[in-house]
C-alpha cells in the first residue's frame, strides 16, 4: 500500500518543479529497493478533467491492443491495424514528443519475456497492480544494478512531473533484458490551449485582409517576374499568400471567438506542437536528480539518450501519400533541383523561425554572389584582354633588355636573367591590372547592398511570419549553472541553504548571493584569456613553422641543377598545402577548444552561451584561416634586406623573396587553394562522408547489441525507431561559420582573386541543397525556435565587410604594383607611359661588396657581371649614400600612405550613402503593420460587439416573454371594445420611440 502522504500531488501546470519530491520514494528494508506510486484517486482527479473525451477509447484499445496501463508490450500481437506511425497505439493521440533511454533489468540472467505489471502508473491516472515488495520476483541489487535503478526512479519522477503537468504518456513494455524504450508524449487541447497562452504564440484569426500591392507600375514588373520565374518556383502550397492573409494575435482561452478553431487536432501545426511540449520539458523539475530542471539536465546526466519531435513520416516512402517532409524532399532537398527556389515558407512551418531565416540568408547571399561573380569574370577576362599591351610585362620578357639579377640563395645560387621569370609576371598582370581597384570598390559596396538587403527581407519575413513584436521568451537557466550555483551555497552556507535551494528555482531566485559574481567566474575568464592567447601563439607559431620550411626547403632544392628552376613552384605549391592540412585539423581542434572555454565560463542562459561561443569560435578560426595569406599579403619579401646586407632566420638562411612579379600572384595562389581546399574537403568529407560514418557505426551499434534482437524486428519499424537512428540536430553555428569564413574570402582578398566569388557561388548552389538535405534525411527533427533575426552573426558579417575596405586597400597600396607604377607614370615617366618602369624599380649592387662566403661558386653565368640588380629603391653603389632609401621609395610610400586614405574614406562614405538609400523596413511592410494593426483593433471591437450581442439575447428573450405573459393577463381583463392588437401596436411604437 502507498504511503498516506503519498496522495496529494499539487498540480502546478505553470511551475511543475515544485511537484513534491515526495511523489516517488523508495520502500523496502535493507538492499532491496521497490517503487511506490500515488495514489490512484489523487492522480485521477488531477488528469481527468482532460481526458472524459478519449477514456472509453482508451480503455478499448488497452483490452485490444495489450496495453498494459499505457505500457505497450511490443511482442502480443495487435487486433487493431496501426493506421499511423505518428499515433499512440489507440489510433487518436498524436505523438508530439519522444523521450529515448536504454535500459538494462536488473538480474538479467532471470529475465526474459514480460516484466509483469511493476511501475503501472498513466496519464489518466488508472494503476495497475504492482508486486508486493519483497516478493519472489525481487532481486537484491549490485553496484551497476543500483546506478540503473537510480536513473529508473528519476525518469518515473520526471514522467510523474510530465503527467501532472498535463501531458500523456505511452511507452513499450521493458520485455528483454536490456534495449531501448522510447517514451512517447501527447499534448492534450488543454495543455496546448494553456501553454499557448503562457508563450504568447499568435495564431490566425478569423479576419483575413488583402496585402495591397503598390501602384500599376510595381504590379505589372511584379507580375511579369512572377510570370519569367514560375518554371523556378517550387511546386508546394504557398503558405503565405502574397495578396490574402489573416490577421495574428496572441493566443488568449479569453477570447477563443477570436479565432477559427475547425478541429482543435489540427489547429496547431507539428512544429508548435512539438515547441509546446519542449518547453514543458525544460521547465519539468526531478528532485531526485538533485533537483535538475529540465530534459537537458536528464540527458547530460545519462538519465535519458534523447529528445527529440518526429518528422512526419518518410520522406522516400512509395505511393502518393504526401507529408511536409516528403514534399521538402522532393522540391528542395535533392541536387535535381538545384535551380529551384528555396520553399522559404515550408522550409520555415517545417523546422521552425530560426532555420527558415538561415536558408534565407543563404539563398539571398548565393543569390547576390550572381553579380558579384559577373564582374569577377569580366575582370578577369580584362586582365586576359589587355596582357600583350602591359608593358611591364612585355620588359620583364624582353631578353634584349638583360636585367642580370642577383643571387636568390648563398653559394649554390647563381646570377640569373629577369627574362625568365616572363611567365610569372604575365600571369601576375591577370589580377594586377587597374580593374581590380575598380573592383574591390563594387565588392566594398556589394556587402554594404547585400547586409542592407537582408535587413529588409529580415523585416519582409517576420511580417509574414508574425515575428513583429514577438516579445523575447524568457530563457531557463543552464543545467551547468545551477550546479555552480548549488555548489557555491554549499560551500558557503552548508546543506541549509542547499535545501532551500531545492524549494526554489535558481532563474526565479532573486537574491544576487545566489547568483555568480565576477569573483566567482574569474577563474574561467582567465583561463579563457590565456587560453585564446595560447591558440593565437600557437597558429602564429605554425605559420612560421612553415615559412622555415620554405626556407630551408629552397635552399636545399637549389644545390641540385635539375630541381634548381622549379624551387619556387615546388616550394610555393607544397607549403599552401601543408597550410590548408594544418588549417582544417586545426579548425576542428578550435571547434572544441571554444565550447570548452565557454562551458567553463557558466553562462547562465543557452542564448549567453552560444553568443560567447560563437565568438571565440570565430576569433580562432578567422586567425586560423586568414594568418597565411595576411603572412604572404603584407610581410612576405618586406623584411629580406638587401645584397651584403640579407636578414637571416638562422645561420645561412636568407628570408624568403617575393616573385619578381610581386606577392600578388602568389597571394592569389595561396587564397584560391586554402578557399577551394576547405569547402571541397570539408563539403565532401565532413558534411557527407563522416555523418554516413557515423549512421553506419550506430547501425553496426545497434545490430551488435545484445538482449536488442527479438520478434518486433520483423515488424515494420516505427517513426520513433527511424528517427532515433538519425543524427542529433546540434546547431546552426557549423553552417553559418562555414559561410562567414567563404564571405571573408568573397571580401577581404578580393583584389588579389576576383573569381573568388564565382568559386563561392558554385559551392553554394551545392552547399544549399547539401544542408537541406541532410536536416531532411539525416538529422533528428530540430526543435522549433521563434526568433526575430539571425542574431550575432549579423554584427560579424557587418564587421568584416568594414574590415575588408581596409584590408583591400593595403592590399591594392601595398602588394600590387599599383601605386608605383602611378607614381612612375605620372612623376618619372618622359613620355607619361609604363615604358622604364621595370629599369626604375631595380636597383644596382656592386658584386665585389658580396659578404664572404656569399657569392656564387662556380658560376656558369655567360658573362663577366660587375653590377647585379635587386628589386628596391635605393641609392647605387656610386651615390654619395649608397644602398640608402632613394627619393622614389619615399614618395612611394607617401603615395601609398595617401591611397589607403582616400580609398578606406571614399568606400566608407559610398558605404553610409548606400546605407541611408536603402531604408531597413520596406516602405510597403511599414504601412502593413500600420494597417494591421488599426483591423486588428476594428476587428476585436466588433467581435467584442457580436459577442455582448449573443450574450444579451436570451436576457432579451426572458424579458420578452415576461412582457407577453403581464399583457395576455391585462387583455383578459380589459374592456372587449380595445383590440389586442391595437395595443400589441401601441406598445411596440413606444418601444421604437424610444
């Protein structure tokens, strides 16, 4: 018999952690551990109020079905047909959520078959009948036996919980001796109606108006677009009709007349559905588990594997029969139909608000690189156009000319002639031409008109999607930080106060001695100060790791005459390689690296927490991604010296030289390889190759698994099965880092690659169905999150595209030949064209003033050489002050200097302009909301009206009749010369006057 005390549960709906952690205890003496359960009058007063409408069905379907108290045994046969995988088992109740846990029964060398009828407690409150403690059929427990039991008696307190919270239950049968059971949950209209109210979730109303377009003009290019692109739309129902929509308001039970409710099953979609019960779940308290809140909490705690709402159904099942997912499938997830539109809208009533706005994003970024690309290539192709008029170049290759160069190397190397580097300054003239300049200025531009077209759609979408003036929810507090918070008090105050911490939520506790100081999380901030420092350290020291490879490595190919003219190639294209390896093992270390220095920071909140990760995941990717190519950008070839002068790394090891076109070419190399490198090898490897990896493994897992096999594998498998089987959704921060790194690329070095953005778009029209089709097919079903923007991600991209103005014009000032050959032609020039520009940027040394040791052994040079030429303004050896900066190297450089300030002010106030031009709320969105706003006003008045109407009325009725009744009576009396109708007459003209 249950204990007494055990019958009154408080049903407290909105704040079910206060549920007594009394409602399920232990018994039994000694070792031995039983279960008691409630009472059975107490829990059915509390859940029957919500179930009159399914009791005698459910009672039908536990006679036919073998439902054990709503545990299912998977291995008696069924009477009744299963007509869907997305129900309980009686047909009606639709399962919303699933809770997974793997279990192992006690004494598993007894078991096999049924358990009996032990834990028989379900949501309507009925119980079955449980074994009396102590009887033949229990066994004492061992150490792991206990851990098991232990997490049992959590999860029935927090099934308990979710039971006097409103919600149903249903589960199989525990019938081998260890496996899996899935915890089906079903929110009933009460539990939806209230939770509803509680979220603030706005719903439709009865009212529906027509979206006015703007003039006649507007209409027509409208109309005709949509005409040009129907053979592009996707083939779904349009959820958000451009022209009728219904007007929203918050879901209030007050005012149920408000809306048009035709069938309460289907008036919340899946998606609110599954969102309603997942709040309940992070709220539901366990105070077994040391008062844990929340599902999150049970899981980290091994006390459940998963959960997780269903998909509806699947989404290559044969036959007509059609669901969202499968429509997803077909229109928007296979790479047939990559040149489709996006179904925004599906996209969004499928998964949510905050994946909708991550494949619009996508879509509009992979839609705006379409121009971007465009200009790319037509300067590209001008770079090609204009390479036989370049006259530097056409200098450089000319052998009459005979520019004889100084050694590259010590002693193994030899004087050469600039003639045979023709090719590369040929190729350098492709992106070192004056279209670059003009380019780096649209792309500058590009991002300001692409940030502030997304702010537009942002606004477009959350007009449509309701999400203006959706008031932010209030977040729970993190499982991590109430631990913090329980172990501070209990250092602090002892087991007293941890007590009355049980009693009250640490989010709803105001007292700041309960909260984290700056003291307490000091710790954590300054491992994550010196932490970052380290990976910082660490990649810069990497970095020069392999510059100290090139070095070495060149000078080591230069002692062999066959390998002596291909040393820069080799040293060049070897070590971007190693650069793009370190960079991708690297990015996954840092990947870790961030969310452990974030988890050991405590943030309260999980928004706090992945704002704080996503930002030290950012910092240590982009300096692990952009520190090569600024490396090669601005320090490569600026620190070498000059001949008899050279800085060495160590003994004998001369820094490394720029190409005798310049760094930019092989700045273009190094960025075109690390950029395709990581999305080819990170697209084909780690967004496709390791999720099959994995599936595979937990299918050799599961298979392997002992006590899993049984006769319910022949069957047709379950939606919960299935879905189990897929991979946990675990965030969109993976997809937007790959994406904000490639729009670094897109922006940052663009001078020095203008296909840049035709790479990115190639890789985005693959990476999008690539995304889509692994949250269609391969990953769990996310929970649905409302959410107004893309959050931080829009500062991030707003502040590289400010970066990149500044970065391209060094870039253009300082790595390209830009600036000096302006600087040549319109100041040095005799005739004001290019002709003697590669005399004057080489300077003389006298080869007799070589170091000792330095000079060339055994040279096979064809002549005689006194002067040897370097690529430097300075003075020659017969100047007043030889080898000191020359006048050109100064006005160069002041002329450099001035470029990046005209450029950076010029871009930036372009940039502002554009800002200002385009305002961040569509003009026709802003008089919607206006507009919406005043019917919504009208339209409750008038269904307050109609409302006060109704409810008058059969007051009316009752006066009405009580008038007719006094006035039969004063007829019967009344003179016979007066006619009942005249005076019927005479009383309702009165009434009219009136």
């Amino acid at each position: 018999m249950a204990a007494p005390g055990l019958r009154d549960i408080p049903l407290l709906p909105g704040s079910p952690r206060r549920l007594s952690s009394r409602t399920v205890v232990r018994g039994g003496q000694g070792p031995k551990q039983y279960l008691r359960v409630p009472s059975p009058q107490a829990a059915g007063q509390r859940a029957s109020a919500s179930l009159h409408s399914s009791q005698a069905s459910r009672r039908e379907c536990s006679r036919d079905s073998s439902v054990i108290n709503n545990y299912l045994d998977a291995n008696e046969p069924q009477s009744e047909a299963r007509l869907s995988r997305m129900h309980f088992h009686d047909n009606q109740r639709k399962v919303d959520y699933v809770l997974a846990y793997h279990y192992r029964k006690r004494g598993a060398h007894h078991g096999h078959g049924s358990p009996g009828h032990s834990l028989a407690v379900i949501s309507n409150g009925e119980t079955g009948k449980e074994r009396h403690a102590g009887g033949p059929g229990d066994i004492e427990l061992g150490p792991l036996d206990a851990l098991e039991e232990e997490r049992r008696e959590q999860r029935d307190e927090f099934e308990h919980n979710l039971m006097a919270a409103g919600l149903e239950l249903e589960k199989d049968l525990e019938s081998k001796s260890q496996g899996s059971v899935f915890v089906r949950i079903h929110a009933p209209w009460q539990v939806l109606a209230r939770e509803a109210e509680f979220l603030k979730i706005k719903v439709p109303t009865k009212k529906m108006y027509e979206i006015k377009a703007g003039g006649s003009i507007a209409k027509k290019f409208s109309a005709v677009l949509q005409t040009l692109s129907s053979p592009l739309q996707p083939r779904v129902p349009d959820h958000s009709n451009n022209r009728m929509k219904n007007l929203s308001y918050p879901f209030s039970r007050e005012k149920m007349y408000l809306y048009n409710i035709q069938e309460k099953d289907t008036f919340f979609d899946n998606a609110t559905r599954s969102r309603i019960v997942h709040e309940i779940l992070k709220r539901t308290a366990c105070s077994r588990a040391n008062n844990t809140m929340g599902i999150n909490s049970l899981i980290a705690n091994n006390i459940y594997e998963a959960a997780y709402p269903l998909h509806d159904g699947e989404y290559d099942s044969p036959g007509d029969d059609m669901n969202d997912r499968k429509l997803l499938y077909q229109e928007w997830a296979r790479y047939g139909v990559f040149y489709k539109f996006q179904p925004i809208d599906l996209i969004r009533k499928y998964f949510g608000e905050k994946i909708g706005l991550y494949f619009a994003w996508l879509g509009l970024y992979t839609s705006f690189l379409i121009p971007s690309s465009v200009i790319g290539v037509i300067v590209f192709l001008y770079g090609c156009a204009t390479i036989e008029e370049d006259i530097p170049s056409k200098e450089m290759c000319d052998h009459q000319n005979a520019f004889t160069m100084c050694p590259l190397c010590d002693k193994s190397c030899d004087y050469w002639n600039l003639s045979s580097a023709c090719g590369t300054a040929r190729a350098s003239h492709l992106f070192d031409n004056p279209a670059t300049v003009f380019f780096s200025i649209f792309m500058a531009l590009w991002a300001t008109m692409f940030l502030e077209n997304w702010k537009r759609l942002q606004m477009r979408l959350g007009y449509f999607w309701d999400l203006t003036g959706i008031e932010e929810e209030e977040e729970h507090s993190r499982p991590e930080y109430e631990t913090k918070v329980r172990e501070k008090l209990l250092k602090e105050s002892g087991k007293s106060e941890v007590q009355k911490l049980d009693g009250n939520s640490p989010e709803d506790d105001e007292d700041d001695e309960d909260k984290l100081t700056w003291k307490d999380r000091f710790p954590g901030y300054l491992m994550n100060f010196a932490s970052i420092l380290f990976m910082i350290a660490l990649t810069f020291s990497i970095v020069f790791g392999v510059i100290v490879y090139r070095i070495t490595t060149a000078a080591a190919l230069s002692l062999s005459k066959t390998t002596r003219s291909n040393v820069r190639a080799t040293v060049t294209a070897t070590a971007v390689i190693i650069n793009l390896v370190v960079i991708l093992i690297l990015d996954e270390i840092y990947g870790a690296v961030a969310k452990w220095l974030t988890k050991i920071e405590v943030p309260k909140t999980e928004q706090t927490f992945e704002e704080r990760l996503i930002l030290k995941a950012f910092l240590l990717k982009f300096v692990n991604a952009y520190s090569p190519i600024f490396y090669v950008a601005f320090f490569k070839g600026r620190f070498v010296g000059r001949p008899g002068s050279y800085v060495y790394v160590f003994d004998g090891y001369r820094m490394e030289e720029c190409a005798p076109g310049g760094c930019l070419m092989e700045l273009c190399i190094q960025l075109s390889i690390i950029m395709l490198g990581k999305q080819l090898i990170q697209n084909n490897i780690f967004e496709i190759g390791v999720p099959k990896l994995k599936k595979l493994f937990r299918k050799l897992k599961d298979e392997n698994e002992p006590g899993e096999s049984g006769p319910d594998h022949s069957k047709r498998p379950e939606q919960w099965d299935l879905d189990y089987s897929l991979e946990p959704y675990t965030g969109l921060t993976p997809e937007y880092m790959e994406m904000i790194i490639q729009f670094g690329f897109v922006t940052l070095f663009v001078a020095s690659f203008p296909l840049a953005p035709v790479f990115a778009l190639l890789n985005n029209v693959i990476e999008v169905r690539l995304d889509a089709k692994k949250f269609v097919t391969e990953l769990r079903r996310p929970d649905a999150v409302r959410t107004k923007d893309i959050g931080i991600w829009f500062d991030i991209l707003s502040g590289i595209g400010k970066f990149s103005v500044i970065i391209n014009a060094f870039v253009i000032a300082v790595t390209s030949d830009f600036i000096p050959r302006l600087v040549y032609q319109y100041s040095y020039s005799h005739n004001g064209t290019l002709h003697g520009f590669v005399n004057h940027t080489l300077s003389f040394f006298n080869v007799s003033q070589l170091k000792e040791g330095t000079q060339p052994e055994n040279s096979q040079f064809d002549q005689e050489v006194q002067f040897c030429r370097f690529k430097d303004y300075r003075e020659p050896p017969w100047a007043p002050n030889p080898y000191e900066f020359s006048k050109q190297y100064w006005s160069v450089l002041s002329a450099r200097l001035a470029f990046v300030i005209i450029f950076q002010n010029l871009v930036m106030f372009l940039s502002v302009l554009v800002d200002w031009m385009i305002p961040d709320i569509p003009t026709d969105i802003s008089d919607q909301i206006k507009k919406e706003k005043s019917l919504l006003v009208d339209f409750f008045l008038k269904e307050e009206h109609e409302k006060v109407k109704l409810a008058d009325e059969p007051t009316q009725r009752s006066q009405g009749g009580g008038d007719r009744s006094r006035r039969s009576r004063a007829a019967s009396s009344a003179p016979s010369g007066r006619s009942q109708p005249g005076s019927i007459a005479s009383s309702g003209s009165q009434h009219t006057n009136v």
